[in-house]
C-alpha cells in the first residue's frame, strides 16, 4: 500500500532537508538529555528509559555526526524524491525508512527488513543508490524514533517536576 501511494521524481541533488531535519531530531534529544542530567542532580527520580538515554546518549551523539557526514559525502543526488504526502520533498527511501521503523517500533532484524522492501519492491522497484542509501536512511529513521521517545519522556519529566513541586500545604 505504501509504494502504491508514493509517486516520485527524480533528485535535483541536495540533501539539505534531510541534515536539518536531522538536526532538529538531535536537538530535541539533547534537550531532554539536559533536563534529565539536571534532574538528576536535584535527584529528582527518572523514568528507566531516561536511564536509558543518560547511558547511551554518546552513542546517538556519535551516530548523528556519522550520519551527518555521510549525507554530506553523498549528497543524495541520485535518490526519488516524494512529490507528496508529509514527507513531501523528502527522498523516498527515507519515507520507506520511517514507515518501516514505525511499524516495527524500532525493533528491525534482517527478516523483517527483507520482507518489507520486497514487499514495498512488489508494487514499485526501488534504485541501486536508494537501496545504497537504505542503511543511513534506517539510522535517521531510528533517530527520529528517539526523537520521539525523548519528547514523551520530557512531557512525563515535566509533569514529575510539578508534582515535586508540590508540597503538602499547596495541596488542595
């Protein structure tokens, strides 16, 4: 259903969107990264998964920085890029990226990859350098999957801070 969807042209040769988009999903990270760290200095408790991103935060720190010079290097002249939908003006293989770790949650093995881009390939055949431009397109996608995660756990650290904050003659 997703390849029957996308309609596509070929790439005029940047790869701009895809590093600023990036770098929003970075930014976002760190932020709740630092409020977490600051938290934990007023020991204020965190959540296990924020546990999670304290521990492993250098590792999407480093991941980042590879990506980044990966797209500058390749500059993905030679990817489809999507003529609509959100991901309008994004390359294809991306969006297949980002429906492929949502469906999965995050959680992608060789199997399962395999099946979806046959699947996806069933309907509309992907390029030799979209297929090249999958394994850093996967990384962006898990990115923006933390992205994700880092904003829920930051509303949640929010409501927290609130709750330290009240105390037993603020109590209604």
């Amino acid at each position: 259903e997703i390849a029957k969807q996308h309609t596509f042209t070929k790439n005029a040769g940047s790869s701009d969107c895809l590093i600023s988009r990036m770098e929003d999903n970075f930014r976002v990270i760190t932020d709740v990264y630092k409020m977490l760290n600051e938290d934990i200095r007023k020991k204020i408790p965190v959540p296990p998964a924020a546990e999670w991103l304290l521990d492993n935060f250098y590792i999407i720190e480093e991941q980042v920085k590879g990506i980044k010079q990966d797209l500058i290097r390749e500059k993905c002249l030679k990817l489809n890029i999507l003529n609509s939908g959100f991901l309008k003006g994004y390359p294809r293989i991306y969006a297949l990226a980002i429906e492929l770790v949502s469906h999965l949650d995050g959680r992608i093995d060789e199997k399962s990859l395999i099946r979806f881009i046959q699947a996806y390939q069933s309907q509309s055949i992907l390029s030799m350098a979209e297929l090249w431009a999958l394994p850093v397109m996967l990384k962006m996608a898990l990115i923006e999957n933390i992205k994700n995660v880092c904003r829920n756990i930051g509303r949640s650290q929010m409501q927290w801070r609130k709750g330290e904050e009240l105390t037993p003659d603020t109590l209604p």
